[in-house]
C-alpha cells in the first residue's frame, strides 16, 4: 500500500514526533508501506512524518550502488533513535528529499554517527554508519523533530531558494 508524501509546506512537516509504544502489526503493516513508497518515490530514506504519521520512526534502504539505485540494498527499519556519538568532521554533500521533490542542496553534516534503536518488533539495536549511511541517518533523524534539510543551509540560501520553495508549495495544496 503506497502512502502519499508530504510536501514541504505542509505543518506535519514542521512537528515534532511521538515516540513508539506499541510494536504490532499495524506497526509493521506501516513500515512495509513506507518501504514500498519510499521505493517508488525513488528514495533512500523515509520518516514517519514525510507520510503524515508523527511517530519515531524512519526507514531506510541505502543500496549497495549509489550512482544506479538498482540491486541490493541494506534496509533499516529505526524507531525511537538515540544518536550515542557523532564525527567532528564535517563533510558537505548534496541532499534531496522527498518532501521537496526535484530539489537538491548542499548540506554539512557529520561523516560518521552512532545510534541505538529499535527495530519493528522492539528488539534493541546499535548501529554504527559513515558516509551515506551516517547522512540518511541524520537527515532523516531530522524530519522526527521537525527540521528539515532547508534548515541545515545558510539564511542567504535559504532567500535565494525563496521563489522555488514558494513554487512548490503551491503546486502542492
């Protein structure tokens, strides 16, 4: 079942999550949905707000091959993260999300994180991640308390994005 993304503009985006109590099916008839929409949508990351549902709660699909997206891919399924450790070196790459579709902005971030978990049936985990991995994480980290990646760019960005972001929201009402 393919859920529909919300779109930057949108106050659900802009909330902070609730954290996961119940870990049942309806929890993972959720997180198979998101996996089939975060696929669709050609993504690598979703969190449970992008589809209107204020939850802990992301999943990701980082595949093996970055540049065709095709094959294998390492899925995650994080709710109610806790970020234990963070990289001092920054490193800046471009992000795109979801919730703004076809845009696309340099972002700083930590290179390298460390987080505890649960997964959908509740069992604890750790995961430490570099890379990509460590981006996904903490952008889609992010969406649970209602920052989006705009957010992570300067003021000065920010303003000259202002027609495009303006665009978006409107097409998406």
């Amino acid at each position: 079942m393919k859920l529909g993304v919300r779109i930057f503009g949108d106050r659900v985006l802009k909330q902070r999550a609730e954290p996961v109590i119940e870990f049942d099916d309806s929890l993972r008839e959720l997180t198979e949905a998101m996996k089939e929409t975060m696929l669709e949508s050609d993504g690598i990351g979703l969190a449970a707000p992008q589809v209107g549902v204020l939850k802990r709660l992301f999943i990701m699909g980082v595949p093996h091959n970055m540049k065709e997206r095709e094959g294998a891919r390492e899925w995650y399924v994080v709710i109610n993260p806790v970020f234990l450790e963070k990289s001092d070196t920054d490193v800046v790459m471009e992000e795109g999300c979801l919730s703004f579709p076809g845009l696309y902005f340099e972002v700083g971030r930590p290179d390298a994180v460390s987080i505890k978990y649960q997964d959908e049936y509740g069992n604890e985990k750790t995961l430490d991640a570099e890379g990509v991995l460590a981006r996904v994480i903490q952008h889609e980290y992010d969406h649970l308390d209602g920052t989006l990646f705009i957010d992570r760019i300067s003021a000065f960005k920010r303003s000259l994005l202002r027609n495009k972001l303006k665009k978006l929201q409107e097409e998406n009402q």
